[in-house]
C-alpha cells in the first residue's frame, strides 16, 4: 500500500471520530504545554542570572589580599599565675603587667603582584581596582556615591559594561569619570546629570564624558546603583570625605585585581599557576597564603548547574501528565481497533499486508498527537511570554520575548515518540487480525 494512501487513512479514522480525538489530544496538549513552560522558563532564568553574572566579571579573575587563618597555639598554663597577679593588684599588692598584643599586619595588593601576573602566558589583560566613597556635589544637591578607581588602559576591554552616551575612559584621562544610568538619572539631585558636565566629589571637580548604558535582562545586574569610574591614580589624589568608611588611600595599593585570560588558555592550568607564582612573589605558602583568587566561572558553572537540575526535575514531573496523554491515545487506539475490525478484514481480504494495517494505525496514533505536541507547544509558549511580561511589568524592564529551541525540538519528538509508543500495540493487535475472524466480528 502507498504511503499517501495510509495516510489518507490515517487521517480519515482521525476525522471520524472527532470528539473522541480532541479529548484525547487535550491530555498531550497539557504534558507538552507542561514541559514546554518549564524548560523555556528554566534556560531564561539561567540566561538572565549568567547575564547578570557577567555584567560583575563573571567570566574574569579577581584578586582580593586577605588576612591568612593562621591559629597560634596558646599556652594556658600561666593563667593561674595571671590570675594571682591580678587579684594581688587588686589589693594594692604588687603591680600586673598588661598583654602586649601585636595586631598582624594587613596584607596589600601592589605593582609587584601586577608584574607577576603579567608574566603568566595565558593572562590577556590585568585591571587593579582602587574603591573609596565621596559625597557628590551637582546642582546644589549632594548624594552619596560609590568610587571605582581602575586602569583605563583595561578597563574598557575587560569590563561588560557598555557605554550608553559619551566614551570609556581612555589613557591619559584624569579628571574625567564615568558614572552609572542609575547616578545620571538619581532622583535626590533634582535633575540628569548630562555629558561633559561638571561635578564636584568631595569638593574635587570632575567632568563627566560618559554614562554607561542601562543594565539589560530582568534582574539588571548587581552591586551599588550609584557609581563612579575614575582613573586608579585619581583615587590616591581625591580628598577624604569624613563620613566615609574608606580611609585615605596609600599609593600603589590596590583593593583587587581582576584578570581576564585569552579565550584558548587552559583555565585550570593558568589558574593554578597564578597561584604559585603569586606565592613565590609573596614568600607565603598554602598554609599562610594572604591572597584569595576568586574565580567567577567556577560560580556561573555551578549556578548553571543547579538551575539545570531544578528545571529537569521540574520537567520530569510535568512529564509525568504525558504518561496519562499517552494512556489515552492507547485506549482510542484501542477502540479504533474494535470499531474497525470488519473493515480491517474487508482490507486484508483485498490484499492489505499486515505491516500496512499496522503502519495505518501507528499514523493514527502519531497524528493524534502530533497535533497536541504542536497545540501544546504553542499554549506553553504564550504562557510563559505571558508571565515574564506581568514580571517585567512588576519590575519596571524591559519585555524579552523567551523561546527554547531545544525545548521545542524536545517536545516535538517526544510528541510523536508518545503516539507511536501509545499506538504500537493496538496496531500490533489490528495487524495480526485474521480476515475471516474480522469479518465475522460484530
């Protein structure tokens, strides 16, 4: 039997039996729609969450000195002795000596760490970060402000942010910043802080040539809203607010550095060698390492890791609703086989085989829930766009419109892969029919 023609009655026994094939395919529409929702939600979320990642380095290494955990062990069997001593002082009798405590010295980032860094081969480009604070002075209206001193040299290639008017800060430039969408459009100022105006930090005038571009995706980005990008240098020179939690800055130290390695570099490797060479530099060792690498990938990986775990299990119990789609395309499919049983006789008799009343059959069983697969596909996308648009209202962003291609591959070949599993015993059953039984049935 040609194809055209089974399919031609395939699609026939679908028309048939109108009622009874959308009751059907209703059960694959809501799995598929299931499955569909929650994996495009899933890969959105990650998506955003890694965007927003990026946007604080995720994909660099960060440098921060720390105090190592370095525990003496004391000995205590001089406090009876101390105790003696104190209670004599008390009574006026003999005189207690005070602990001499030696507080350890702070650790520091500073040019030698840099030229180290540079050595390494698989390291691309090397950013220092100096941070302080300043009161912001524009318009007669002061607000506080965040400042993040780094090397214009690097900066622009090594950050994700993005310049929205004006430029990035470029060699040479001293006096110049460039602030944050969220400064430039801060409400306690009165008014917008343009390109090329001036403001005053600490008393300090600074001109403005650049006002980064807003942060996309639905969470926006992290970190303080109120930000100011300067020179490193600048930093060392800018007048100490009283008020502020940072001290005055010593020259040539550095609160972090952020690396950004070449994209065919061995990641591992050159990461681990940082380390070692860091260590050879500062004459410490593992046990009283006084600098902590930060690797933001190793973060992403494991954000991803545990979006995509939640998802597939979300996934699987949404699957579940296709197992009860695919119990009611086998009870149609059997009934089918009931209902048509003289017919299938009536074909065997003219010389239909028994691979093409099963092929009849299995096309059934795939059209029926192709179509649910498709209208599934459909309804589980337009309820996700239509969630993330509520949420984008909620939080005043911009509307992305989010499709999973993988999601929708997957839920197409399961679609089908559900019908033929659900048909292939009746099928089996109708293909194995004998004409003068069939004929015979009433």
């Amino acid at each position: 039997m040609k194809p055209a023609k089974i399919l031609r009655i395939a699609f026939n026994m679908v028309k048939a039996n109108k009622l009874r094939s959308w009751l059907t395919i209703v059960g694959v529409i809501i799995g598929i729609a299931s499955v569909m929702a929650i994996v495009t939600t899933g890969e959105y979320f990650q998506e955003q969450v890694t965007k927003s990642l990026e946007e604080l380095g995720g994909d660099t290494i960060t440098i921060v000195a720390s105090v190592p955990f370095n525990f003496e062990e004391v000995d205590y069997s001089q406090e009876s002795v101390n105790v003696e001593s104190e209670n004599e002082s008390d009574s006026g009798g003999g005189s207690g000596s005070p602990v001499n405590y030696e507080e350890p010295k702070s650790p520091k980032l500073t040019k030698m760490d840099v030229f180290t860094l540079h050595r390494i081969p698989g390291v691309q480009y090397v950013n220092v970060n100096v941070d302080s604070s300043a009161t912001l002075e524009f318009g007669g209206k002061k607000t506080y402000v965040r400042i993040n001193g780094v090397d214009p040299r690097v900066w622009p290639d090594i950050t994700k942010k993005k310049v929205g008017e004006g430029r990035m800060l470029q060699p040479g430039d001293r006096t110049s910043v460039v602030i944050s969408s969220e400064l430039a459009d801060n409400e306690e100022l009165g008014r917008k802080i343009m390109v090329n105006q001036m403001i005053l930090l600490n008393g300090k005038s600074y001109r403005v040539i650049g006002i980064l571009a807003d942060k996309g995706g639905l969470f926006g980005g992290f970190g303080f809203g109120s930000s100011i990008y300067m020179p490193y240098e600048e930093v060392y020179s800018l007048p100490t607010d009283e008020d502020s939690y940072y001290s005055e800055k010593e020259k040539d130290v550095y609160d972090s550095i952020e690396i950004k390695l070449y994209k065919n570099a061995d990641y591992d490797a050159t990461l681990k060698e940082m380390e070692e060479l860091l260590r050879l530099s500062r004459r410490v060792n593992e046990k009283n390492q006084d600098f902590y690498v930060y690797s933001g990938k190793e973060e992403m990986e494991s954000v991803g890791k545990i979006i995509s775990g939640l998802t597939a299990f979300l996934a699987f119990i949404a699957g579940i609703s296709l197992l009860v789609g695919s119990t009611g395309i086998a009870n149609t499919m059997f009934t089918s086989v009931l209902e048509k049983t003289k017919e299938i006789g009536i074909m065997k008799a003219i010389g239909a085989q028994n691979k093409d009343i099963m092929l009849i059959f299995l096309c059934n069983s795939a059209m029926i829930s192709l179509v649910g697969g498709i209208i599934g596909i459909l309804l589980g996308t337009a309820v996700v766009q239509a969630i993330l648009l509520l949420i984008s209202m909620k939080m005043q962003t911009p509307f992305e419109f989010a499709l999973s291609i993988k999601g929708t591959i997957i839920a197409t070949l399961v679609s089908i892969i559900v019908g033929l599993i659900a048909g292939l015993v009746p099928a089996k059953n109708a293909s194995e029919l004998k004409p003068v039984d069939a004929l015979r049935y009433e």
